[in-house]
C-alpha cells in the first residue's frame, strides 16, 4: 500500500521568511496530493492540492509542486506569517482508496 | 455554506462503555470518511461510506467499531466497551463525488474520545 514520508517534523522561521515542507509517497499509481493545515482544536483545512497531470500549483503565498519521476511533491510558503503556524499535513490518493497522509510538520512562524 | 460538523466535539468515556460519535456532512457529498488522529500524528483511515452503503471498513481496529449512515447522510461511528488505546481524536470528512473519482476532502472539527 501507499506510504507517505513528510520533513521535516518541525519547522521555524522568521516571519517574512519562506518555508518548504516536503513528502514523498512510494505508489506510482497515487493521482492527487492535497495538503492540510490544522490548527489546534480544529480539523485539518485544505489548503492547496495538485493533480498527477500538473506539475506546480500555485494560490497566492503557497504554492505546491510535483515531481512524477521521484515521487515527491512539496508545499512552499512564502512571505510567512504568524498566522501561518499551524500543523501542516501532505496527503496521497488514487482513486478507489482512502487519503494516506504524511506525520506532520509543526509551523513556527516568529514576529 | 455550512462545513462538516460533528458533535460531541469532547467525550469523555470510562474503560468499558459504550459512546457514538455523529457526522453531519456537507449537503449532497455522496463520499464520508472516518479517521482517527492520534495525539502528534497524521489521520489514519477507518471506513468508508458512498451513500448508504459502507464500501470499505479495513481500517477499523476491531470488532468493537462499528460505523453506519443509514440515510446516506448523517453518520454514527460507535465504539463498545472503550478501551484506552481508544483515546483519540475521530475526524470525519465528506466529499461530494464517489472514491473512484479522486475529489477533494473537507473536515468536520473531530471529537476527542479520552477513555479513563
């Protein structure tokens, strides 16, 4: 089945910095790869997903890209907030099965 | 418009009783999810339900799960004699298209079951 491995587990940075989380999955045949920001005492919201026939999305500061051939995708913040700080999940699927998600990367954002 | 909501949003539960948790999805979403989120981990999959009908339930941890959605709607996911490796938060998710076309997930805020 599918396996998705997500780094780092915890990340800060500056506010107005940039950050990059990164996964990788180990199923060719996973299609869509949507990632999620939860908060504590909230669900995961979705923030951003691609499709296997795009290579790079993009939606104002975050932006996700993929990589078919290494099988990995990552997410990219830019211009990072403190509202940013969140806990940041990747996520994998093909269709007929349930979303594999990755453990997490705890977000710090610093003023 | 109105998201996934689940109630209780908190459960408490002795070791040994019965709880149901309830998932109200978004209007007209055919697919509903059930996970379960460990403390400082990424939702792990239970079961699945198009429609009425549950397609898959290989994730439930055992025999003491049981999950339905007898109208194609709302959705119980009951758990008999807790245990406290049953302690987690219970997410559910809803989508508006059936699993064999890949669409995209929304979230209900979950429950977190502590069983003492």
């Amino acid at each position: 089945g599918e396996n998705v491995e997500q780094h780092p587990s915890t990340l800060s940075v500056q506010e107005g910095d940039s950050a990059v989380i990164k996964c990788t999955y180990s199923d060719s045949a996973s299609n869509y790869f949507p990632w999620y920001k939860q908060e504590l005492g909230k669900g995961p919201q979705l923030i951003i997903d691609i499709r296997s026939n795009v290579g790079e999305k993009k939606d104002q500061r975050i932006a996700v890209t993929l990589n078919k051939t290494a099988k990995h995708f990552s997410l990219h913040i830019t211009e990072t907030q403190p509202e940013d700080s969140a806990v940041y999940f990747c996520a994998a699927i093909q269709a007929g099965t349930a979303l594999i998600f990755g453990k997490g990367t705890t977000l710090s954002v610093s003023s | 418009g109105a998201g996934v909501s689940q109630s209780p949003r908190y459960k408490v539960a002795k070791r040994g009783q019965d709880v149901a948790l309830r998932c109200d999805p978004i209007s007209g979403h055919v697919s509903l999810f059930w996970y379960q989120q460990a403390l400082g981990q990424g939702p792990e999959f239970l079961t699945y339900f198009q429609n009425e009908a549950q397609l898959d339930k290989s994730g439930l941890p055992s025999d003491r799960f049981f999950a339905e959605r007898p109208e194609g709607s709302v959705s119980t996911l009951k758990i008999q004699r807790t245990q406290q490796e049953d302690s987690a938060v219970y997410l559910c998710a809803s989508s508006l298209l059936p699993l064999n076309s890949v669409h995209e997930q929304y979230f209900g805020p979950g429950t977190r079951l502590t069983v003492t």
